[in-house]
C-alpha cells in the first residue's frame, strides 16, 4: 500500500519510526474570517469553513495522510487517515504521532 502525505509537516509515526516525507502537495479546508466583534481592543472573529483543496482523486492502493479538518469534511472518502494521538518530547515539543485515525 502506498501511503502519502498531504500535510505541511513530516509525519513521523512513532510506534514503527516510520517517516512520512512532504508530498509537494498539500490538503486543506478553505476558509473565511469575519471580525464578529471586539472586545478590549481585540478582534474576534467567525470562521466559516468552504471545501477540500488539494486532495486528489482516489487511487488504487493508495492511502492519503491529510490533516484531521481535512479528513472530517470528507465523510465520503475512504483513503484517507489523519495523524493518532500526538507525542511530544520531554520539552513539549511535537516530535510526532502514535498511529493514525480514519
């Protein structure tokens, strides 16, 4: 199976230390912003979420790592898993994922 990474980010799956390189290709929701109100001086803001960018057609024995918004607006794919429960490093910072979620 042929597994393909749709993130801005190297997915490093860290159960079998396996290395999921950019693809040069990126899956993303649209979006809009609109400042809604301001309080103290600060602009909060409405976001409305639009459709899937980047994400190409299903592809035999193809699976596609894609971000989990990607993968909650797209219901009806089948071929796609977003990065499991994130780990972290003894300083906080992401160092990567324990497995993946469909």
């Amino acid at each position: 199976m042929k597994i393909i990474n749709l993130t801005p980010h190297i997915i490093n799956e860290v159960t079998t230390g396996t290395s999921y390189p950019l693809s040069g290709t990126i899956a993303r929701v649209s979006s809009e912003s609109e400042v809604v109100a301001n309080i103290n001086g600060i602009d909060i803001y409405s976001v409305s979420f639009g459709e899937v960018e980047g994400l190409p057609e299903s592809q035999p024995d193809t699976i596609y790592i894609v971000s989990g918004l990607v993968l909650s607006a797209c219901h009806n794919r089948t071929d796609l898993l977003a990065p499991g429960e994130l780990v972290r490093d003894i300083n906080g910072n992401p160092i990567g994922c324990k497995g993946f979620r469909k």
